[in-house]
C-alpha cells in the first residue's frame, strides 16, 4: 500500500507535535505495517485550513491513500469533515491515522472517528473549564 503523509505545521485540538516528530511517527507506522511512504505534505499554519489536506486528496493519483499523524487533525466542522472523506472514499482510497492506529475505507467507519472526535472536544471543553477555575482567583 503506497500513502502519502499528512501532517500539521500549527496546533490541532490543543495539541503541538512538532513536523519532524509526526514524521517519524508516520515513517514508523509505514514500516510496521509494510505500508510505502510518500513524502508529507504539510497543511498551512492559518487557523482551521485544510487546503493541503482537500490538494492531497484531488491529487491522489494511483497512491492508495493518504496517513495522517492524528485523526485530531480532520476538519473539526462535521458537513466538511465527511465531504473530505467521502471525496477520498469515492476514489477507493483509504485514510489512516497512524497515533491511533485506526483507519477509514468505508463511509461506516466515519461514525467511530465522529465518536473518538466528540469525546475529544469534550474532553478539551472540561479541561478548559478546569484551567479557568484552577485561575480564577489569580
């Protein structure tokens, strides 16, 4: 299987891995898996872009998919998220995510990832909260 890797140069769900890092985690994931890596493309710093991630996937040509570092880094509005899958699945590609280990191949497996994320952000909302109070008399 031949993936090009997809990672993040800016914070993703309050999280920063540096590009170098999420590299090896993406080169390391390939080898385990007997997968073929392609070099990263590398998403634009500005706030909630995706534009490298929506060019990756128009110009998939005959690689069989695209791995990411985390599914933290999908899109987090819902409509957008799922055209950009759906878009890759229409094309019989498949997206991984290589923190998580988990993938997509099939529109009935965006359903898991909508789960992981909305646990996700509620676990950030808490946490949020959880910073303000701890602040609060500061």
């Amino acid at each position: 299987m031949k993936l090009r890797g997809y990672v993040f140069s800016r914070p993703f769900m309050n999280e920063r891995v540096p590009q170098n890092i999420q590299n090896l985690v993406l080169r390391d994931f390939c080898n385990k898996n007997n997968f073929k890596y392609f070099l990263s493309a590398t998403e634009y710093a500005m706030k909630d872009s995706h534009m490298i991630l929506e060019k990756t996937i128009n110009e998939i040509g005959n690689l069989d998919g695209i791995v990411m570092y985390s599914l933290r880094q999908l899109p987090e509005k819902k409509s957008y998220r799922y055209n950009l899958i759906e878009a890759l699945i229409a094309k019989k590609k498949v997206i991984h995510f290589a923190l998580e280990n988990k993938y997509i191949d099939n529109l009935s497996n965006i359903e898991l990832i909508d789960e992981i994320i909305n646990i996700i952000s509620i676990q950030n909302i808490q946490n949020n909260f959880i910073e303000k109070i701890a602040n609060w008399h500061e």
